[in-house]
C-alpha cells in the first residue's frame, strides 16, 4: 500500500511541475525560453508537455541530464589517487 501511495504522489508530483514548467514560457519571450532552444515553439502541445515531463522526471529523480560529463580520471573521483 505505501509503495502505492509513492508511486501516485510521484506522478502527480510530476505532472505538477511538467505543467508549472510549461506554463512558465508563457511569461517570458518567445525568444528566451526552453521551447525556443529546443525548437519546439510550433510542435503539438502533447510534444512540448512530454519534454516538460522529461524535465520533471530528470530533475526530481536526480538522474542528470547527461550533458555534464567527466572528461578524465580527476574528474571521475574527486581527492588524490589511492592507487
């Protein structure tokens, strides 16, 4: 039952702030928001809210977007070699 309970607070949870996120664009200028860079300013609404939920998901989850990535070992682990 609680794992139930997560799973529906989860996805409303997400669903809220995919909406907040979309909503938000409608406030600022075409020109400056995710929609404009991501060239989805003339794609369906169902599109632009599955981008939106991409977001909510990557954010809450804490997964990472995969656009900052290590480039060598002092990257991976931070502190001196133990090795």
């Amino acid at each position: 039952m609680r794992l139930v309970t997560f799973i529906s607070l989860m996805v409303i949870f997400l669903h809220f702030f995919a909406c907040m996120w979309f909503f938000i664009t409608k406030f600022a200028p075409l020109y400056r928001t995710w929609l404009y860079f991501n060239k989805l300013q003339d794609e369906s609404m169902a599109r632009q809210y599955l981008f939106s939920l991409y977001w909510a998901v990557t954010t809450l989850s804490t997964v990472g977007y995969g656009d900052i990535v290590a480039h060598n070992d002092s990257m991976i682990s931070p502190g001196p070699k133990t090795w």
